[in-house]
C-alpha cells in the first residue's frame, strides 16, 4: 500500500507510522475505532511531498478496512513515529557487515534498512522466511543478491525457519563482528534474540505491540525490561536492543 504523506519528513528504517482510513473507520459496530501501527518499507521525497510504501496483510478490521483503500481514498497518518534502527558500529564495536533476518510482512522496516546500509557502502546480507507462498509479498524490495529465503512449506530456498538460516551463518568465523537486525513474528523475535544471546552477538530486533496512541501517553504497548522496570515500545522501541529484554514474546503482537 502506498500513500503521500504532503508535509512529513522523511522517515528511518524502524521507524512506523500511525494509520486509519479516513472514511469508514469506527463504522459497523464501531470497529476499528483505533489507528494501526506500520512500520515503512520504502520512502522518497519529491516536489509533492514523501511517497510512503507499507506491507499490508487483511487479517482484521483495521487491515482490512486499510485493504479496501483505493486511488484517492483519504488516509489518515501520523508519524514517523519511534526509534530507528542504529548504524552498525553503534550496535557492536568493529562492526564488519550485517545481518538482516526478516519474517513475513516483518520485511518492511529490513527493505529500508537495506537501502540505507547499501548507500553507506555497508555490506548486508538477508535473510527472508515466509510461512508459504501466498504469505511471501514484499521480496520485490530486496534488489539486491545477497539474499538467502527459507519458507516453511518448502516453495522457496530453504525449507523451514528464517532462524535454521541464521544459526548457521552465526557459526562463521566472522559472525561476532556482525550486527543483527530482525522484524517478524515475537516467535521468530525470541529465536533470533536466544541465538545471538548464546552466540555474543549483537543485535536489534524491531518489535510489535498492540498500540493506542504511538506518544507514549496510552502504556498500552509497555514491556518488561531484563534490569527492571519498563519500557514504551512506541517512545523507546520499537527498536531495541535485544540484550535488553528477557524475551521478545509481546503478548497481542499483531496487525488486526
């Protein structure tokens, strides 16, 4: 899905945005009555403002409205919203390259991400996990070579988990002065960040929660913190650090 956002600046990879149809919303029994939250897959500015790309899957009231959108259709937006993704020396010291593990529509932030590391000349490879074919849209946004899929019915690459595709890269030699970045599922999330844990490499993991507001005001996405406390996935993530946390199962994570 594609919208022009007329006066925004132009977002970073990790950062999302705050959606809701403009015509519609809160209808028949008044849901969806809250905006969802997206992270963007692709951005460009021009003379008319920043063309903003999303990955969207209908599997709820609120992505489903989104997914009867047509040319010229209103869409509210507010953001970018949170915390992007670091550069590479900021996640691990004598970062040498990058990892990116994506699953599902969790491509999106990883596509951006991508294009900013390729224009630093920074060297990424991705990995991309899919649950079957017709969940597998958004690999058009990988352009590049360096890119290793798995797909649990067996369609595309390796067949099983994005993380059998990482456990073994992390069982290179330069696997500790690589930076991992991952978007997808909590499942997903929680391996990625149980692998780097055991193996001493750093990572960020770009999560998801049920969120009201996107300021931080609602505390509805709130989670624990491995020292204590908590932290608010729409002010301080949704970026974080995976040695932060205890674990990356977000109760309720989803688009709906």
């Amino acid at each position: 899905m594609s919208a022009l956002d007329p006066e925004g600046p132009l977002p970073r990879a990790g950062q999302f945005y705050m959606l809701a149809c403009e015509r519609g919303w809160g209808g028949g029994g008044e849901r969806p009555f809250l905006p969802r939250a997206f992270s963007v897959a692709e951005a460009t500015s021009g003379d008319d403002g920043v063309r903003l790309t999303f990955l969207l899957e209908d599997v709820g009231p609120g992505t489903h409205e989104l997914a009867r959108l047509e040319l010229g259709d209103g869409l509210l937006i507010t953001g970018p919203l949170g915390k992007p993704f670091s550069p590479p020396m900021a996640v691990t010291d004598g970062a040498a390259g990058a990892i990116l593990v994506g699953g599902g529509i969790g491509l999106a932030p990883l596509a951006m991400l991508r294009r900013e590391l390729a224009e630093r000349g920074f060297p990424a490879r991705s990995l991309l996990g899919f649950r079957d074919e017709r969940h597998s849209g958004g690999l058009e946004l990988f352009r590049c070579s360096e890119v290793r899929l798995a797909s649990e019915d067996g369609h595309a690459g390796h067949r099983g988990y994005v993380t059998d595709l990482l456990a073994v890269m992390l069982e290179g030699d330069a696997a500790g002065s690589a930076a991992v970045y991952a978007c997808g599922p909590p499942a997903m999330l929680e391996e990625v960040r149980a692998l780097c844990e055991s193996r001493g490499v750093e990572a960020e993991l770009a999560m998801e929660s049920p969120m009201a507001c996107g300021y931080g005001a609602c505390f509805g996405c709130a989670m624990p913190l491995r020292s204590g406390g908590y932290m608010r996935l729409c002010v301080d993530g949704p970026v974080v650090n995976a040695r932060d946390i205890e674990t990356a199962m977000v109760e309720g994570a989803g688009h709906r």
